[in-house]
C-alpha cells in the first residue's frame, strides 16, 4: 500500500518537538488550529486509504492510522484548553 499522508511542514515539526513550550506559547490558538487542520487532513487521508485497500492488513493500518489522527488532535485540544484555562 502506497503512504499516501503528506509530511508536516517544517515549522510545525519543530513545534511538535517542543510541545509543552509550544502550547504554553499559543495563547490564541493559532498554532493549534494549524496542527489540528494537518491531523484532520492525515486523517482524511488515511480513511480514503482504507477506502482504496484491498487487503485486510491494509484496511486494518489505515483504521489504525486514521484513529491516531483522531487521537492527536483530541489530545492537543484537551493540552491546549488545560495551558489556557
């Protein structure tokens, strides 16, 4: 199966580096609404991959893979309310 998921851009890979002090920093939001818009469209992504798999195995990793989009994105929300609250 062909990985079909794009690659974070730079910026966003070094803010992933440093994460607590990345979200501690955004106080508006905006670095969260960029890395939440990359992980719904990798999700996006690995659901229309699910779509085009023929074999079980590739079914069950986009599943997998779309369900730790989903994930990631939860948990950044939730990191982001707690810095902000």
């Amino acid at each position: 199966m062909k990985n079909e998921l794009a690659a974070a851009p730079a910026d966003l890979q070094r803010r992933l580096g440093a994460l607590h002090d990345a979200i501690k920093a955004d106080r508006d939001g905006g670095d969260l609404r960029r890395l939440d818009n990359y992980f719904a469209d990798c999700e996006a992504r690995a659901r229309q991959m699910r779509l085009r798999a023929s074999e079980y195995d590739d079914k069950a990793f986009a599943d997998l893979l779309a369900d730790a989009c989903g994930a990631s994105r939860r948990v950044l929300q939730q990191a982001w309310q707690l810095a902000h609250a």
